[in-house]
C-alpha cells in the first residue's frame, strides 16, 4: 500500500513569534511522507509561484491549511493562495468545454488557532457566535473544488497555552498527520458534494476583466 501524501500550508504572518502554529510545524516536519510550505517564507513579496503550488496541491491525498484565525477568517497570504492557486478552470470551472476539478477526491484538513478563549466564541462572548458560524466560506471553498473538508483541528486561547498543552497540542497533531487516513471518523463521511458551476456564469477566459 502506498503512502498517503500530504501538504501543510503554513500561513503565519508573524512565525518567528508565534506560540502555537510554529511548534505545530515542527511537529508537522517531523512526519515522514508531510510536506510543509510555509507561505509567509516562500512568498515575502506576496508573489506566489502559481504553478508550483498547484503542483504541489495535485499531488497530495490530503491538504491542510494551517494559520491562525486573524479578523474572523484567514491571513491576507492564505487568501491569496487561495484566489490565485484556485483558479477557474483549474480547481474548478470549465475549460474547453467541459468539467475541471485538479483536486476532485482529495482531502482538506483546517488546523486553526484562535486568540480567544473558547467561551469567547458562543452567542454570550464577545464574539458573539460558535466558531463554526466562520467556517462555511472554508467549506463551500472545499465543495466547489471537490475536496472533502474534514472536521478541524482548533486550538483556543493560543497564547494562553501552557508548555505541557502545547506540547500535547503538537503531539497530537503529528499523531493525526501520521494516522491519515485511518481516522474513526473519515470512515463514516461521504465524499464531497459536488458543486457545478454553469458555464454562463463565468467568462470565457479572454473576456475576463
């Protein structure tokens, strides 16, 4: 049997300071068959080499993005993988006339840390709603793309965390990487809705503004 490749997307704009998503990546190198791409190192001048990420993304089983949450979503970088990496008529879309989906049966993982506290996000804190009220753009991003979007991985009160949780934090998350995809509960989730887009709601390419 074949091992599972996986790609780690590390988008941390401040790494050298972080105290969750940088032991995190650590532990994520330390997994044989992981590859980590840490966004913010690769890309300091925000130009992403395109068809390196894609390549990148083609050949993994599983792809986790892996970066604090920052104002309710994800870091200026991931975003900007996201719109360019992608890209109509590669990650989803037509292109000469028929379906395209590069990354159709793969698996995404989100792996999030939160400043806040847990109880901060329910309707009584001060962010006023469960984490999962943000997640539908990352799981609609994964419907349209065809990528299964497994439950994820969330650390709260980040820099609350003592060294002895943390470390239990990062063992776990190597342990995970490790096991994919013998988790309990891939076993029982359906594969990825799919989501068509019709071709008159996108442009053809030249006509694109």
């Amino acid at each position: 049997m074949v091992a599972p490749s996986i790609l780690v997307l590390v988008a941390h704009p401040a790494l050298q300071h972080s105290h969750v998503n940088r032991p995190l990546m650590e532990a994520a190198r330390g997994v044989p068959g992981v590859q980590v791409r840490d966004l913010y190192a690769l890309y300091p001048d925000y130009a992403i080499d395109v068809a390196a990420e894609q390549a990148a993304a083609a050949a993994a089983d599983l792809i986790v993005w892996q970066h604090p949450l920052q104002w309710y979503s994800m870091p200026p970088l991931m975003k900007l993988w996201l719109d360019e990496v992608l890209a109509y008529g590669w990650a989803y879309g037509h292109a000469e006339g028929r379906s395209t989906r590069a990354l159709q049966g793969k698996d995404l993982w989100l792996v999030l840390s939160t400043g806040g506290t847990e109880d901060a996000y329910h309707p009584q804190g001060y962010n006023r709603y469960f984490l999962d009220a943000f997640l539908p753009p990352y799981e609609q991003t994964a419907a349209l793309c065809g990528l299964r979007f497994l439950p994820p991985m969330v650390q709260h009160g980040a820099h609350q965390l003592s060294a002895d949780a943390l470390r239990e934090h990062a063992q776990t998350y190597a342990s995970r990487l490790r096991d994919y995809p013998d988790w309990p509960e891939i076993a029982d989730m359906a594969e990825c809705p799919t989501c068509q887009v019709p071709l008159r709601d996108r442009p053809a390419v030249e006509d694109r503004r």
